[in-house]
C-alpha cells in the first residue's frame, strides 16, 4: 500500500482462504477457511516495520498479524500460532528462548528447471566444486554478493553470530543470535526474503529448498531451544548445581511425544523428505543425545548457563513460525505431563521403532491427521486447513512424470 495510506492507519484487508494457499497458487475448498471466505486485518507489528535497504525505490517492508475482524488472532496465522505458544508458556511464568541456523545454497540463474542447479562462476572463472567446507577463503567469488547481505542485515537489525561455508557445494550457514521465539521466526523470515533479493542484485539465485542437489547435503533449520524464569532469567533447564532438571528431561519428553505427529509441520513439501531419507547428518528420528549429530534431538556441549536442546528435524524450507511453535508446543506438552524421554544414545545406534518418523509427506499427513495432540494444540481449523493445503500440493506433485521415471522405467517389460 502507499506509505500515506498506511502512516493514516488505513487498515489493510486480506480475503481468509489466502492464508491457506498452496505453493502452486490454489486453494482448498472454502469449507476449511469459513464458507464466505470474508476478510481478516493485516496489523503491522511496530517492531517490524523496515526500509528496505537493497532497493532503489524507497520501499518498506512490515510484518503484520492476520487478526479477525472481531479483534482476535486467526487460528489460521502461524504467527498468531506461535504468539499463542509463548503466551502457554508465559502463564507459567516461563519465558522460551530460541535460536535458528539455516542452511542455503547460492547458484547460477537456473531458467531450465529440468536441468540441475550449478554453482555460480568465481572470480577465478571456474565454479566450485565441493571442496570448500569450512574454509575461509571458500566465499571469495561471493564476496560482493555477501558484503551486500552483511550491509542489509546490519540496516534491518538483524544481528548475526557466525556464518560460514557448509558442507554442500555452494552451501551456507548462519546462526542468528538466541532469543525472544517470535522476533527469532521474524528475523529468520526478514533473513531469507533478503537473501532472495540480494541474490537477484548480483545475478545470483538462492535456494531454501531441504533439498536441491542429489547426493549432497541438504539444507536444515535447526532449532535451538531453552527456557529461562520472567523475572530472574534462570535457565530452568539447570539447577543450582548444573545439573540437569526434572523440567529438563519433560521438555526432551515432550518433544519425542510430538516429533512424529508434527514432522508435516517441520518438513512441509515433497522435497523436505529427499534431505530426511538420505541423511547426511539430517536425522529422521526421535532420538535424543548429549552432542551426537545423528540424533533428531542434540544438546550441544555448553555451559548449565546454556544447557539447551537442538531440534534437527525443520528443514531450510519449513515456515519458521510454524515450526518454533511446534517444537515449543511439543516440549511444553512434556513439561505439562512430567513426561520422561527415552535413554538418551550415544555413537552409533539402530533408531527404534517408537522413535523412527515419517519419511515422506503422504505419511506426515496422515500421521497428522490422526493426531489428537496435534489438534489439541493448534486447533482443529488450522490442522485440518494445513493438511487440505498439503495434500493439494503432493496432488499436484503426482500429476507429474519425473525423469528418472522416464529414464528407467520406460524400456522395462
């Protein structure tokens, strides 16, 4: 809208189906967003509202809740999701803390989708070829590219820990500081959206998918996740000692209880169970452990200060509010319910039927759609809403004929 028409406080109206539109643009029947398919508020967060430093043209950008007319959050946001969570967590006087790593791959325009993603060409002319993990001068050909993105990041407020080459080829990492849930899900929403933009700058093409390189590794967001006392700020995760707490092990309990009913919501398309079935440190399980990567759940060595718990299974993909709010969800069911977890695992390990989870999306959906936990903590209007979405998207998946069925399956008897 025009900066006028928004600084005289006009309200912006957006229809209530569009909050369930799928990835390829349609929607589910009206039945599954109200019958009339009448408007919602879109109320800018004060907080949230930036200049866009990348553009040319004065532009701003606000992040806003989706609220009903009558004055209440729609069951249809995951922001007001997550909002609802922290408030769960506040009438106990807890307070959540939480930080992000997301992955992303950087390549070449790709204007042929049926062709793969290639790493952008260097300054040195040549591309990269997988052999630059961990290495300070991996970025170099990237360089104007990221210079731009550390300038953003500063203009937008958003605080950076470290940033580094990862695994994939053309794959990176950064990790935005610990805390609040909400403004972590805003800024690592803000984060991706000036990724993409940058990118166009420079000639570039980012990618959030969990997956976009066959036998590469994939792209995660992991979640990292503890809980402090309002007032004091005492991480309720360690006690006076440091040692870890009853409130400790209900929150690692409470996790394993929902991991597999909400692995739709942290892995949210077709693509997001390529990186979860051929791992590469990208763990499909419940399993939990003290710094064990090949667990679905690792607590990082640190200090009882810090004493945390590592949520792996979101992937780059997943919709960051959505996904804090299920993880926080989850580990507040455990504390509620004094839930105790499993023995924690350690080096290699056989992962255990109880704890394996959904490995592609048709079972992630149906594993959600049965899922009493999951209605109980996110509504029935929102559970059913995502899944009718979903299953629109994985429809149109199946309406395809991919190339390897072509290639392999056509000459077969």
């Amino acid at each position: 809208m025009t900066a006028e028409g928004f600084l005289e406080g006009r309200r912006l109206q957006m229809a209530r189906g569009v909050l369930l539109q799928c990835i390829m643009g349609g929607y589910p029947p009206a039945r599954f967003y109200g019958s009339d398919d009448g408007d919602l508020a879109l109320v800018a967060d004060p907080a949230q509202i930036h200049r866009l430093p990348w553009s040319k043209q004065p532009r701003a950008f606000a992040i806003c809740d989706a609220d009903e007319l009558t004055g209440e959050s729609s069951s249809l946001s995951t922001r007001g999701q997550l909002k609802a969570v922290i408030a769960r967590y506040a009438a106990r006087g807890l307070a959540p803390v939480v930080a992000t790593e997301i992955e992303f791959f950087v390549f070449a325009p790709n204007t042929d989708p049926t062709q793969a993603f290639q790493p952008p060409l260097g300054l040195d002319g040549r591309r990269e070829d997988g052999h630059s993990a961990f290495s300070v001068s991996s970025n170099n050909g990237l360089r104007p590219f990221f210079s731009e993105v550390y300038e953003c990041m500063a203009a937008l407020g958003l605080p950076r820990d470290t940033f580094m080459h990862e695994m994939g080829v053309s794959q990176f990492e950064i990790n935005l500081l610990h805390g609040d849930p909400l403004l972590l899900a805003d800024q690592t929403f803000l984060f991706k959206h000036l990724l993409k933009e940058v990118a166009l700058k420079h000639g570039l093409t980012v990618v959030c998918m969990a997956k976009p390189l066959a036998h590469t590794p994939g792209s995660s967001m992991h979640i990292h996740q503890s809980i402090v006392e309002i007032g004091s700020g005492r991480n309720v995760f360690s006690d006076k000692a440091g040692e870890p707490t009853a409130t400790f092990r209900h929150f690692i309990g409470g996790q394993q209880a929902g991991m597999a009913d909400f692995t739709a919501l942290f892995a949210p398309n077709v693509n997001s169970y390529q990186r979860l079935c051929h791992p590469y440190a990208s763990p499909n399980n419940a399993c939990w452990s003290h710094d064990n990567r090949a667990a679905g759940l690792r607590i990082p060595a640190s200090s009882p200060v810090a004493r945390r718990v590592e949520n792996r299974l979101p992937g780059a993909d997943a919709n960051p509010y959505l996904a804090i709010a299920a993880s926080l969800a989850a580990g507040l069911h455990g504390i509620e319910n004094e839930l105790e977890p499993s023995e924690p695992i350690q080096g290699e390990f056989v992962v255990p039927d109880n704890l394996s989870l959904p490995c592609t999306l048709h079972a992630a959906l149906e594993r959600l759609k049965r899922s009493q936990l999951a209605m109980e903590l996110f509504g029935k209007e929102f559970i059913e809403g995502y899944i009718a979405s979903k299953t629109m998207e994985l429809t149109s998946f199946f309406d395809e004929i991919t190339p390897w069925e072509r290639r392999v399956l056509a000459a077969q008897a």
